[in-house]
C-alpha cells in the first residue's frame, strides 16, 4: 500500500514507518518539521511534505491514510491552555483532515485513527476490564476521546473502511512511560506509584505497530479495537516486575500528592489507570508476539 502518515515522526511513526516499509509498503509522511529524521532517511525513498494539515491534493492516490497526531497528556501539567491544546491537536485536527479527505477525487481505501484507552474513563482501584463494548467514561479524558473518535464518523459514512486504535501505555526505551522509569529504578529508587492498584494496560511497541499493520490489511476489520496487552496489570506489579529485570529493588512508593504538586490536574494519568482487554483484535486472529510483562520489559531493556 501507499500509506499517507500524519504525525509519523513520534515514537509509534518512527517505529511502524520502518516496520511497514520491510513488508513493502512505501509511504508519504505529512509533518510540521522541515527536515527528514535521520533515522528515516536511511530507509530510502520516501515523499515527505511539510504541512500542518494536508490538502486534498496532498492526500490524493493514498491506499491508506493514518492520524497520529495529538500533544502530549502524560508528564505535563493540565493549565487550561494545555488542556485547550490537547482537545484542539485531536478534536479540531481530525475534523479538518476528515474534511480534506472526503473531498478527495481518489479517497484511501482504509483510514486509521488513533484514540486511546483514556475512553473508558481513570480509576484508582481495580476493576473487571473494559473491552469495546464498555461505556465511555465521564472525565477530561474520556470526553477527548468520544469527541476524537466522532470525528473520523464522516469518514466512514463515505464507504471509507475506518479503523479507530484506543492505545494504552505504549511501551519503548525509546521514548513514552517506559524511558522515564528506569533511570530511577536502575538507581534503586524506583517503586510503585500512589496506591499501586491502578490498572496499567500496556503494549509492547513492536506488537503495537505490527497490529496496526495487521488491521490496515484486514479487509473486515473496521470499528474500534483495543491495543493493549491481554494481561493488564496494577501499577504496583508493573514495578515488581520492572525491578526484577534491572535487578533492583522496588521499595520506594511515591505518593500521590508528590505527583499532584508536579502535575496537579494532570497527575491523574500517573496515579489512575484502566484494565483494558482487547477483544476485538484477539476474536479476529491477532497472536501477539509479547502476551507477558516480563518477556516484554526483558525484551526491551536488555534487547533480547
């Protein structure tokens, strides 16, 4: 396929970009940055345009088009200009791109947008988990990701295939939640977070990238699927299990109102969380490569 990506320069583009190229799909990357990452030049031949919202012409002959973008929500402070800046790179992007799309002469067969497991609302405690047939939650969040995935509604009632992915925590020593736990537990001062019950649905990157592959060639996939792992865990067994593969200890439990007076609305992503199973992705023959927290954490830290 000719995959027209938005937002393929962060950490999940950067990694799906080469995935998708071994298995010969050739892509055109829409970006707001004005050179080429160094990482993706050494993949060859790639249209590249600098854009902050492609125009139709843009967007013409692509088999598929993915939607990435989206600022940052975890490690920041929520100020009321932050959450405007959230709701506005999600919500009123996605509008405009679905726009530009339905006024395409040649639309993609396929469009991929991504959302997350925030849907289902945070909690504190833990809970039976949620597949995609839950309810929405009630909080910020949540309400993003309701209004986030309307916007791709327009798009699927021109006969466009259309693929919502509600990602969890995405897991990488390259970058997201993962690369900013460690140094503190390789300095043995690592530990579960608040009460430690909040649920913590995760996916290994390379299993993340190779489903959303798998759903774009799916010809009967549409509709919105879950990409976490099928094991969700409390946060308090992810810092276990964390300090067992770096060989350190997990003892230091950082407080909830030390993570509120960094992030103050925001410190809810850190010390809530959701069990997340996804239901949809397994029922139609997904096998995912890292099922289990500890392989996966092994696999990612050491490079095995």
């Amino acid at each position: 396929m000719k995959i027209g990506i938005i937002g393929g320069t962060g950490l999940v583009g950067m990694e799906f970009i080469p995935y998708a190229i071994k298995r010969g799909h050739t892509f055109r990357i829409f970006t707001r940055k004005k050179e080429i990452p160094s990482d993706l030049k050494q993949l060859g031949e790639i249209d590249f345009v600098t854009t902050t919202l492609p125009t139709s012409a843009q967007l013409e002959g692509m088999d598929a088009i993915i939607n990435l973008v989206g600022e940052p929500i975890a490690g920041v402070r929520w100020t009321d200009e932050r959450k405007t800046l959230i709701r506005t790179s999600r919500v009123e992007f996605t509008r405009g791109l679905a726009a530009r799309i339905r006024d395409c002469k040649r639309p993609p067969s396929v469009y991929m947008q991504a959302s997350a497991i925030g849907y289902y609302g945070m909690s504190e405690t833990e809970h039976d988990p949620y597949d995609e047939n839950a309810k929405p939650g009630d909080d910020f969040l949540a309400s993003i990701c309701v209004d986030w995935e309307n916007q791709s509604n327009p798009i699927r009632d021109t006969g466009i295939r259309t693929v919502v992915i509600r990602t969890g925590i995405v897991l990488s020593p390259k970058g997201g939640a993962l690369e900013k736990m460690i140094p503190p537990f390789k300095m043995g001062v690592g530990g579960p977070i608040a009460s430690g019950k909040q649920g913590m649905s995760w996916v290994h990157i390379a299993d993340l990238v190779s489903a959303m592959l798998f759903l774009l060639g799916k010809q009967s996939s549409s509709g919105s699927y879950n990409i976490v792992s099928p094991y969700p865990c409390s946060n308090a067994y992810f810092a276990e299990e964390l300090a067992k593969v770096l060989f350190r200890p997990a003892l230091m439990r950082v407080p909830a109102f030390a993570i509120q007076m960094l992030y103050g609305e925001g410190a809810q992503v850190i010390t809530q969380g959701q069990y997340v199973y996804p239901k949809r992705l397994l029922e139609e023959g997904y096998e995912f490569q890292y099922q289990y927290l500890r392989d996966s954490l092994t696999n990612l830290i050491k490079g095995n």
